[in-house]
C-alpha cells in the first residue's frame, strides 16, 4: 500500500521534482512539453525564483519517493520583483537571452516575460501583496492535498502578518478557477488583464 502524500516544508532536494511537476502543469493545468520543448523555461519562469528567493514559504507534496506537488510565492511581490532582477534574472541570461524583436513562438513569449519581471506589478493589487503559485500533479488533484498545501503557505504567510495574497491564473482553467473558488478567493477587478483573471483573498 503506497503511504499517504504529505505536505512538508521544500527542501533543496525537491528542485528537479518540482521542476517536472512545473513542466507537467504549465498549460492550463496540464502537460506543456509539447509546447515548450526546453524543460527548463517554464520552471525557471514559476517555481525556480521563488525557491531561489524564498524558499520558507516553498512546501511540497512528498508521496514517499518525491515531490508530486508544490505551493511557492512571495510575501511581498513589490521586493521579490527587485531581487528577480537582480539576482535571480542573470542566472538566465546567457540560456535565455533577452529578445531582439517580438515573440515568434510560445517559448519566445515566455522568454519576454522572464525579462520584464516588472509585469507583476499590477495596478489595482496593491491590498494584496504576497502572491502563489500552486500546482499538483493531475493523479494527485481532487483529494485535499491541494487544501493542505494552500494552509501551510496561508500560516507562513499569516505568521509574518501579510493580510492578503493574490494570483493570476489563465482564464480558460475552469477547473483551477473551481479550486480557488473553494478556498475563499474572489476576483479583483483588473484593467485590462488579458488572458488571466487576477483572485485574492486574506490570509486569516
């Protein structure tokens, strides 16, 4: 019988694990490697810097042999974006230079936004300062770890006296919009968000 998944604390160990669990849910919830063949940009651009940057409010979901799910994010999105530029961003650059023109394919898309850290600075997020970003693989959604993984960053955040966190999820994900729902986010009215609805909520 294959132990019970539990939700624990990251540890540097965890990085290719949750790197492939990023890989394996980065388009709209499911697998992106048809999309984006190198393995290493959607990671570097959602999971690497948070667990570069702070990594104790990073927690995994361990089922016995590895990390099969994860919750990572800032406290303070305004400070995270400065350390993204200064000391995260050049560990990049020679895998990812900066584009010369406008984006061609998906992964030159995503290669511009890697460069323009800046762009999470939302107006009208201000109340919200920590952000997340949380994913599970699909054999281990529905089942409460999800919950569990989103009360271990809540306290961590709560414990540091941040009132409130957002995300940005991509519209066309009814199921995540569904999760979120049921965990007392609500949408926060943005100009102009594009493919994304913006949700927040406290974090009491």
């Amino acid at each position: 019988m294959s132990p019970t998944p539990v939700t624990r604390p990251y540890r540097p160990g965890d990085r290719d694990a949750v790197y492939d669990v990023c890989v394996r849910t980065a388009h709209e919830g499911g697998d992106s490697r048809h999309i984006y063949p190198d393995l290493e940009l959607m990671p570097s651009l959602f999971a690497g810097p948070y667990v570069h940057l702070e990594p104790e409010l990073a927690f995994v979901l361990d089922d016995g042999e590895r990390a099969v799910g994860y919750i990572v994010g800032t406290a303070d999105t305004a400070a995270f974006v400065k350390e993204y530029r200064a000391s995260w961003l050049p560990t990049l650059v020679e895998r990812y230079p900066a584009p010369s023109g406008p984006p061609v394919t998906p992964s030159d898309a995503m290669i511009e936004l890697m460069h323009d850290p800046e762009r999470m600075l939302v107006p009208g997020l201000e109340a919200y300062p920590a952000h997340l970003h949380i994913d599970l693989l699909p054999e281990h959604q529905r089942q409460g770890h999800g919950r569990a993984l989103m009360r271990a960053f809540l306290d961590a955040l709560r414990r540091r006296n941040v009132p409130a966190v957002h995300l940005g999820m991509v519209t066309a994900n009814t199921a995540a919009r569904a999760f979120y729902d049921r965990l007392g986010f609500h949408e926060i009215p943005i100009a102009d968000p594009g493919p994304l609805t913006y949700l927040g909520r406290g974090t009491g």
